[in-house]
C-alpha cells in the first residue's frame, strides 16, 4: 500500500521530491509533476480545512509551529489526507473524522 500511496501523491504533485549526490540524500521541494487540476483541488480543500479546529487544523498548526511556511505546511496537511482517502479505498469503508 506504502507503494500505491507514493504513486498517487506523485501523481497529484505534492510528493517531497528527493536529490542525492554520493552520500548524501535530501529532500527537496514538492516535484511539479504530476496532474496540476487534482493537485489544485487538493491544495484548494485542504485550505478550507486547516482552519478547523478538527484533525486537520490541529496538524496543520503543528507543522507551522515547527517552522513550516504556509504552502510546505498545506502540502503536508494534503499528504495526510490523501493517506486517510487510501485507508478509505482500502479498506473500504465510509471516512470517519
């Protein structure tokens, strides 16, 4: 599953992109690849979202307050979501807050 959720994240555009040189391995910015509509709906609903004070706001004010700007902070709040929408299909199951 652990495959399937790194292929959608890519295929969405928000999926950390990694560089390496020798030894050693970084991450870096989210790649630009990927579907620009469903990564701009996905950013757009995760928005709304972490203005909550549900899940997803609480998340979303950690990672700021561990020193995240606003689009690196929202584009983690996006991959946690996308990992609930494939618990979802896989288990098949209504989404429960």
């Amino acid at each position: 599953m652990v495959g399937f959720r790194l292929a959608l994240t890519s295929y969405c555009g928000i999926a950390p992109r990694v560089r390496s040189s020798g030894t050693s391995v970084r991450s870096v910015r989210a790649s630009r690849r990927g579907d620009a509509r469903l990564k701009s709906l996905l950013i757009f609903s995760c928005n709304s979202l972490v203005r909550s004070s549900g899940r997803y706001g609480e998340y979303y004010r950690a990672c700021r307050a561990r020193g995240m700007g606003h689009g690196r902070a929202l584009k983690a709040v996006a991959r946690k979501r996308l990992r609930a929408i494939c618990a979802v299909m896989r288990d098949r199951v209504p989404y429960r807050e």
